[in-house]
C-alpha cells in the first residue's frame, strides 16, 4: 500500500520555521565570534530546511545570506551601501558577489 502523499502539517510548517530562525540566529551569533565555518554550516542547513518543507525566507531571512557562498552576512563579512537612486547595495567580501535591493 502506497504512502499518503500531500502537504506537511500546520505544525511540521511552524517547527521547520522557528528551526530555520534558530539556525539563522545561531550563524549570527557565530559569525560575530569568528567562526566563519561554522556560520555557514548553519545557513546551509537552514536553507536545506527551507527547501525541504517549502518554507520561503522572510525579505529579512534573505539579505542576511549571501546568494553566491551562503554565508552569513553581518558588518564584518559584508559592506553596505545605500545608493543615490534608492538601492541598498550589500557586497559579500568572501566572493565579492553584489546583492541589489529595492529600499
């Protein structure tokens, strides 16, 4: 007899989100102490998640990832600027990739 198919449950939804959270706060934490490896093992498994449960990020979640290496992105792994036209720029300093926002 085949297994029942569909979507996860309400409350499998909301553990994959506060995981999600708790892994992001987590790579914050560790990126601030250095650990650099470790950040990004955290943002990988929080998008493995996210992936998985089909659980998007919040805008928020998003601008705190870098799209090109996954790593966490704060002030000393990353340069923000905000344009004259209206643009927050962010730029990753581990693969100089350029991250465009609409402020």
């Amino acid at each position: 007899m085949a297994r029942r198919g569909g979507r996860r449950t309400k409350s499998q939804e909301k553990i994959a989100r506060d995981r999600i959270a708790k892994l992001l706060n987590l790579a914050m934490q560790s990126s601030l102490e250095d650990e650099y490896e470790k950040s990004k093992r955290f943002v990988e498994l929080a998008l493995l998640i996210s992936k998985r449960y089909n659980q998007r990020l919040t805008k928020n979640q998003k601008s705190q990832i870098c799209k090109g290496c996954s790593s966490f992105l704060n002030s000393k792994t990353s340069k923000h600027r905000i344009s004259p036209k209206g643009w927050k720029i962010i730029t990753c300093l581990n693969c100089d990739t350029i991250s465009r926002y609409k402020i």
